[in-house]
C-alpha cells in the first residue's frame, strides 16, 4: 500500500521502530466453518476486489478449485471428506493467512518493509520491497505464502487492508451469503463465536471450539469448528501451529549473535596488530646463514 | 655491502594456483557480502553493491556454484599438505608462542603449519555444505522440490556454516597481514629465502635439497 501508515508495529528486517503513533482497534474476520456451504462467493469477491484471476483448471475429484493456493488465488475453500465422528461429514474450510500476532514470515523476511503488521493485526506484503528469496514461506506454520513465477514475488490475503483502512469490511466478508464470514473488532468477534460454539454444543457438538492459536500469539483470522479437538480434519489445519525452531534459532539468537562474533573476529585480528604487532622477516638473518 | 644482492627468491605458488586462489577469494568476498546483506538488516545495505536487494537474491547462488567449482581445485590441489602430523598439535598446544610472534618455541612446519591446515579443513567442511544447502534453499529453481523442514534446516545450516566460512576466513586474511611477506606468496608467487626459514623450515629444506 503506498498509503502512509502510523500505525506500523513491526516492520521486517528493521531494528528501530515504525511509525506508530497511530493506534487502531484490533480486528479479526471470523469463519464459521460450520455456516458454510461452500459457495466460494468468497474466492470470486476476492479475485475480483483485487482484480486477479486464476487459470482455468482441471477437475481432481473434488470441488476445490484450484487445488491449492497460488499467487493468485489468496483464499481457497479446502473440501475435506471424514468418517471420523460416525457419521459421513463435508468439512469445508476457507483458507489464507491467518494475520498471526506473531508472523513467522516477518520473523524470517531478510528485505525491509516487505511485511508490514499494522496495529490492527492485519500482516501485509508490501511486494515493491520483496526480493523473492522465499524465507517467508520457510517462517509461515500455515504453508500460505505463494512465490509468483511471474515476477519472483510472493503474495497472499491482505485482509483487504486497503478496504479495511477506509472503514470497509474485506470483500470475502462482503460476497459470504449465509454470514460464515463475519468481521469487526477482535474482541466482538470472540464475542459472536462464543455464542455460536454454545449454539453447536447445544446441538451435540460437544468439541465445538473456537481455533485462535496461541502458539502464534493468537490470530486475526479465527475458525469456529465443530471438532475443535480434531482440526487436522479440516484439510490439516495445524493443531498447534508455532513459527519452526528452526527458523527461532536461525532468525532469533543467532543472527545477532553471529553478527556480533564476526565483528569480533576482526576487532581482534585489528588490536593484535596494534598491540602485539606484525610477525615480522628480518632480510638480514639470510646472509648470516647464506 | 650495497653490492651484494641477494638470493634469488622461492617460488610458493605457480600461476595457475594463484589465479585459482584468487577466482575463489574474489567469489567468496562476493558471496560474503551479499550472504550477510541477507542475513542481518544492519548489512543490508551491501545489497547496493550488487545492483540492489533482488540482484543480490538473484547472483548470490550461481557465485556460489562458480566460488564451488573454483575450491574444489584448490583442495585437489593442496589436500595431501594438509594431512595432520604429530608436530601440528604440539604447535596448536602452543597458540600462545603463536600469537605472540615466538617462533623459536614452536615444532618445525612443513609447507603448511597447523592453522592453515585447520582452515583448510574447515573449508572442505564448509564449502560443501553451503552448496548443498544452498541448492535446498535456492528460490525459484529447487526449493519447491524439498519438504518445507528440509528448506528451514538448511537455511539454519546454510547460515552457521557461512559464518564459520566467514570467521575462518578473516583469520586467514588477518594472518597474511600479520605475517609480513606472506601476500607476496599468493601474489607474486614467490616468497624470499628468510621468511620461508623462518615459516616453513621444513618445506625450504626440502625445496633447497631439491634443488
């Protein structure tokens, strides 16, 4: 977004603080899962707002389509089949990026000002400063980030931050016909889920949940799901997702710790020189011997 | 007397050996400052050298096949001077004498003394595994064909083998500082009879009774 943000609280590959001044209310889009019928008015209203469409596909046997997220396609209705709960169930989830509190691909970006997180909660690709190394797909615990081959950028859900920072709602939630998709302060949204899950358990949805993961600091894109206990049933939703160590190590301690060793090593190498002084020949001990 | 002119000095290393020396010093500075521009913010800014932040995404991995290939002739090359004796690790025990430019105290050294043998292995460690990894984590080309915890333990790996790459190294340039005569030998091939006494006792014995 080329629109002035003060309301940035992180800023990849930077050490000192965003324009920040600015403080938004916290907001999440909510998808109930267990309201949708599939439609994919969300994956269309998405295409269109952003004015990108995917490629015509092949059918694999199943309604999704495309078969997996791309650099086009930001949300994906993911069709899962289960006997897992006795009876035969359609479990349809709407992925894209789940807005972490705490983002791995920010975490793990190497370009300043190619992820952005405003103090709305929304975490943003800001592509111009993109380099296409791909360590974001190696930070994300949800496998959301897609690398265009177009251009070596990567893309995802913006949340509709452009629509969001003029007071719109995004426009999956616009297009969603039976209010699956609903979106507004964090706060309200746990509200409405809460009512929604009592709703659930009452009608024998005993593990009906709310899926906010705290291993990420909790997210800006929340699920209601009936198997709250069992998410890896709508199409491997990660149970408790969590940025790899891995990528904790290599993007956490070690990076300023190795940063900090190197400027040693040569630190050292420059005080021996002063101090202890170079190893030097003298020419004269040659015609001695000779 | 001003007349006298003096031996005439050893040759160390011959033309083709410098200029691969030189191919694999010049890549690996390359790669160095592009690697660390992408590893830290603070260095970010060496992405200027390379014609920006993507062009330095884009040449860092084919400089470091080039940096590969041209290693690999130094180590065919020089691996069999590099073999670890008895005397290298009484040499080691004494780093002290070493860093306090007491040569008197220490075993006698071949061609190559304990140190430069050490960072020979640690490149032969190193180098490989920065082109293996860096093929895992090589975008757009290879990495789609690796498991996603493959590419995050070989970013890690790529990362601390780069810096022990990188720590070695500047030890290595420091100490062709430090010890006076020593540049000549990669740049002009030749080092002169004193320094190779006073260095490589055993090697100039061996290079004189060649003679």
């Amino acid at each position: 977004m080329a629109l002035q943000s003060l309301d940035i609280v992180r800023r990849s590959a930077t050490t000192t603080p965003s324009p920040q001044q600015r403080q938004t209310m916290e907001v999440a889009k909510l998808i109930d899962v267990t309201k949708c019928i599939g439609c994919k008015a969300c994956q269309a209203a998405c295409q269109e707002w952003n004015d990108l469409r995917e490629e015509v596909g092949v059918n694999e046997g199943s309604y999704q389509n495309p078969h997996d997220l791309t650099a086009n396609s930001w949300t994906l209705m993911r069709f899962a089949e289960t006997e897992e709960n006795g009876t035969i169930e359609w479990l349809i989830r709407k992925d894209g990026c789940m807005h972490c509190a705490d983002p791995g691909c920010l975490k793990a970006c190497p370009a300043p000002g190619a992820i952005i997180q405003y103090s709305n909660g929304i975490v943003d690709f800001h592509e111009e400063n993109c380099i296409g190394c791909g360590y974001c797909i190696a930070g994300c615990p949800f496998d959301i980030p897609r690398l265009s081959n177009k251009d070596s950028k990567v893309y995802k859900c913006t949340l509709c931050s452009d629509r969001v920072s003029v007071g719109l709602e995004p426009a999956c939630i616009k297009a969603c016909p039976t209010q699956a998709l609903v979106f507004g302060s964090k706060e309200d949204m746990i509200e409405h889920a809460n009512d929604r899950i009592a709703d659930l358990k009452e009608r024998g949805f005993g593990n009906a949940g709310l899926y906010d993961p705290a291993g990420v600091g909790g997210t800006h894109v929340m699920y209601v799901l009936h198997h709250a206990d069992q998410p890896g049933l709508y199409s491997d939703l990660p149970k408790d997702p969590a940025i790899s160590p891995t990528v904790g190590l290599w993007k956490g301690i070690f990076k300023p710790l190795a940063t900090a060793a190197l400027a040693f090593t040569a630190l050292a190498g420059f005080f021996h020189y002063v101090t202890v002084g170079p190893n030097e020949t003298e020419e004269d001990e040659e015609e001695e011997k000779a | 007397m001003s007349t006298h002119h003096n031996p005439p000095p050893l040759v160390r290393y011959s033309p083709a050996e410098r200029f691969n020396h030189w191919v694999t010093a010049l890549t690996f500075l390359l790669l160095s400052f592009s690697g660390l521009a992408l590893f830290h913010p603070s260095m970010f800014w060496f992405t200027q050298f390379f014609g920006g932040p993507t062009w330095t995404r884009i040449l860092h991995p084919y400089i470091g096949v080039v940096m590969f290939v041209s290693f690999s002739g130094l180590a065919l090359k020089f691996w069999h001077h590099n073999l670890l004796t008895r005397n290298d690790i009484v040499w080691l025990r004494r780093i002290a004498d070493v860093v306090r430019n007491r040569e008197d105290r220490l075993p006698e050294v071949d061609r190559y003394n304990a140190g430069q043998k050490l960072l020979f292995w640690t490149m032969i460690a190193t180098i490989p595994a920065l082109l293996l990894t860096g093929v895992v984590i090589w975008r757009p080309w290879f990495a789609p064909y690796f498991s996603i915890d493959v590419v995050r333990l070989a970013l890690l790996l790529h990362a601390v083998c780069a810096f022990v790459m990188i720590a070695g190294i500047i030890v290595h340039i420091y100490a062709a500082v430090w010890v006076k005569g020593t540049i000549g030998a990669m740049v002009r091939g030749t080092v002169s009879r004193a320094w190779a006494r006073k260095h490589h006792p055993g090697w100039y014995r061996r290079v004189i009774g060649g003679k």
